[in-house]
C-alpha cells in the first residue's frame, strides 16, 4: 500500500493581504473559519503565522493561544503548526509561542536570501529555538531553503538538539533561494534518506509552482503543502476562492498518483506524533501557564526595572483571563512602543 499524504494547509503566511486575496484570513476568527473548510476538505495539518487585526505581522503568544484554542475545538484532531519565521517578530520573540504547546513549529535551520531581505536564522538562534521546542514537546518541521540547512538539521539530530525521526520540509521558487528544480528535490530527498532513515518529507512551491511541487512531492513519495501563504492564485486568470479550495484541489490530485489523503490518525502516526484526543482542558492550562512562565524569563530583567509585582495567580476561576492579562503587562512593560500591544 501506498503511504497516505498529509495536506499541510498554510492558511496565512506573513505576506499575502486582504488586497492580494480577499480570501486570505487575517483574524482569529477568520482563521479558524478557513482552517475548519480546510480540514474538511482534506487537510490534516494547518501551519499557522497570526496578522494584527490590520494585516500586519505579530508574533503575538495570545493571539497564537487563541487560535489554538479556536482549532482544537472545530477542527478535532488535526495538527497545528506554529511558524517561527523570522517576518513576525525579532530574535528570541520567534518562540514566545511555542511554550502554547502546539504539536509542532517550524524552524529554519539556516540562513539565506529572500526576495527583499537576508533570512536571518544565525546559529544561537536556531539551538535556542529548537531547545524551546524539546522543552515543551513541539516537534520541528525543519523548514530548508537551501542545501546547507539539510545538512545542519541532521547534524543537530544526530548531537540529539532536534528529536528524531525529522520532519523536513523543502522549500521551492523563493525569489533569490531555491528555483523549482526536480534535479534538486530528488537529491534532496535521497540525502535525506540516506542520511536520516525514518524521516518524513513534504514539498512546498511558491505561487504558480505550489501545484509543480504537489505532484512531484506525490510522485516521490512525500507529503504536500498548500494553501494561501505560498500561492493567492488559481490560475494565471483567476485568484484561488479558499484555503478549503486548494486542499480539494490537492486531495483530488492524490488519486492520479496512486495516493490518498491521510486521516488525522495516519498524518500523526506518520509524524510519529500522538493521537489526539488528551486531557485537552489540563494541557491548555498548562501551556498558557508555561506561556507565561516564558514570558517572565525572557524578560524578567527587564521586569526588574519597571519594577512589576511578581506573579501571583488567583486561585481557580479567571485564571485564563488572569494569565492574558498578565501576559499584555508584561507585553507593555517590556515594550513601551507598544502600550499594551497583544490585540
Ligand atoms: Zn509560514
């Protein structure tokens, strides 16, 4: 039997706008919206960035905690993504979500050129990130832009930095990174192989090259990402209607490889992730604790000297609301730039 491909939805991204696609969800609610049509459509796994609410970028923990809330409960089952890239936030303000305890995260491990501007993913950074992400049981998607970021992910794999097996994910027909080249996929995936046994594989292409990388990540034997992070278009003529749209479009294309659409049982066991359904309520108490936790340690120096009492939760309800608002405290006394900033 043929193994079941997993459709990541990337319904977001850091780039395209309302302007670019009407369909691009920019809310929370949106968001959750397009995962859910997404989801039912075929996609078992939504890689997520979060937009303030006038389409600019945040790394904002609360905002990436309510999404997170929002899928668990219309989308049982399907794993979330979280994306540490380098658009929505500086340095370690990369991982301030990740303590939220998603099942996974991306993360770069390398540094390259994109359209405008140098990726910039220095090597403290990347160990810093990948420590969260072993701290609170996030596995990594490692995202490569180009071949040196390959070899970096299985060397941080093999010094036990990045938990095994790895989860990869090549990025073609980035501006200035790798062009679309089949040659360069397949020595990729044979590296990767042979280098690291057991490790999973998915194939993302940039605008009119999403569907280029579809089929030859289908062929291959890989996993498929879609959606309007990496592509607004339908066609040449026509912007694509959905999230849910492309899904179906990858869904449908299964079957003319011999393939189908993995279940959110297949996508976690092939991920080797675990089922869902835990204790749902205590872990996303735990994590908006961790959340927190984060945040005070990042910046409890800082904290110091805008002299902020120490922390002391109420006891039992409110708790949540008690955690938001101390996580927009110390948002505002650590950015003063940005008031109390979280919404
Ligand atoms: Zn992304």
């Amino acid at each position: 039997m043929t193994t079941p491909c997993i459709i990541t939805v990337a319904i977001t991204g850091s780039v395209p706008r309302k302007e670019n696609n009407p369909a691009v969800p920019i809310t929370v609610v949106e968001q959750v919206e397009s995962t859910q049509a997404a989801f039912e459509a075929g996609a078992t796994l939504a890689h997520c960035h979060v937009r303030n609410d006038d389409g600019s970028t945040t790394s904002d923990p609360e905002k990436f905690g309510r999404l997170l809330e929002g899928l668990r409960k219309h989308c049982p089952g399907m794993i979330v993504q979280f994306s540490t890239g380098g658009r929505s936030g500086q340095g370690a303000e990369r991982g301030g979500m990740i303590a939220l305890r998603p099942e996974m995260a991306s993360l770069a491990t390398g540094s390259c050129n994109f359209p405008l501007r140098i990726y910039e993913n220095p090597p403290e950074l990347i160990r810093m990130l990948a420590d969260l992400m072993r701290e609170h049981d996030v596995k990594p998607e490692i995202e490569v832009f180009d071949l040196s970021m390959l070899y970096q992910a299985i060397a941080l794999s093999d010094e036990g930095v990045i938990g095994k097996p790895l989860h990869v994910q090549f990025v073609f027909g980035v501006k200035n990174a790798l062009p679309v080249s089949r040659d360069a996929l397949e020595f990729f995936v044979g590296q990767l192989a042979k280098l690291a046994p057991g490790a999973t594989w998915t194939g993302a292409g940039i605008g009119r090259d999403q569907i280029t990388l579809n089929r030859w990540s289908l062929e291959l034997g890989g996993h498929c990402r879609t959606g309007l992070e990496d592509n607004v278009r339908w066609d040449a003529e026509t912007l694509a209607p959905s999230n849910a749209a492309l899904v179906a479009r990858v869904a449908e294309l299964c079957g003319e490889y011999g393939r189908r659409p993995a279940t959110v049982a297949e996508a976690r066991a092939l991920l080797s992730l675990p089922e869902a359904g835990w204790g749902g309520g205590r872990r996303a108490w735990a994590s908006a604790k961790a959340c927190v936790a984060f945040l005070e340690r990042r910046f409890c120096s800082r904290l110091d000297r805008h002299g902020s009492p120490p922390p002391n939760p109420p006891p039992s309800r409110g708790r949540a609301f008690w955690l938001c608002d101390r996580a927009r405290s110390l948002r505002a006394a650590t950015h003063p730039s940005k008031g109390n900033g979280f919404r």
